[in-house]
C-alpha cells in the first residue's frame, strides 16, 4: 500500500514511468525465494475496493494483476532432434 499511495500524487505526465519505478521497487523488495505470483495477490488484497486511484497507481495495478495471473511464459523445450522428427 505504500507505494500505492506514494503513486496518487504522481501526475499523469510521470504516470507510466511512476508506475514502471514502483513495480521495480516492489519487485527488488521482495524476499529471496518468494514466489512473486503469491506476493502479487497478497499485495493486491491489501488494497481497498472502491477506491479511486490515479492513473500511476492503476498502471502499477495492472503490472502487479499480471504478475498474479502468472501470465509469465516459461521457455520450453522442444526436444532437440527428437522432438523435430516427431513434427
């Protein structure tokens, strides 16, 4: 919640940037180990409904519902030759 309070002051010229900063510092503050997708959720259950945001705060809300959802894509292995006589 800190730093979403610390983004309602931000105006809407800095609001993408703000936003990008914010990520990064929830990011960078993050226990080692912990699993970024559950600290999202956590995170996003702390802030209250209802509430209006500005446009950095929401910008940094949609960064942390990514990151909930765990929309982040994985490499995958397709099986060296194997894998391509099989195609």
């Amino acid at each position: 919640m800190k730093i979403v309070d610390g983004l309602q002051e931000v105006s809407d010229m800095r609001a993408e940037v703000a936003a990008r900063e914010g990520f990064l510092e929830w990011v960078f503050t993050l226990p080692t180990g912990a699993s970024p997708a559950r600290a999202a959720r956590d995170a996003l259950d702390e802030v209250p409904g209802g509430c209006r945001h500005s446009r950095a705060a929401k910008a940094f809300l949609v960064m942390l519902t990514e990151v909930a959802l765990d929309r982040v894509v994985s490499p995958v292995r397709r099986g060296g030759r194997a894998g391509r006589r099989l195609q």
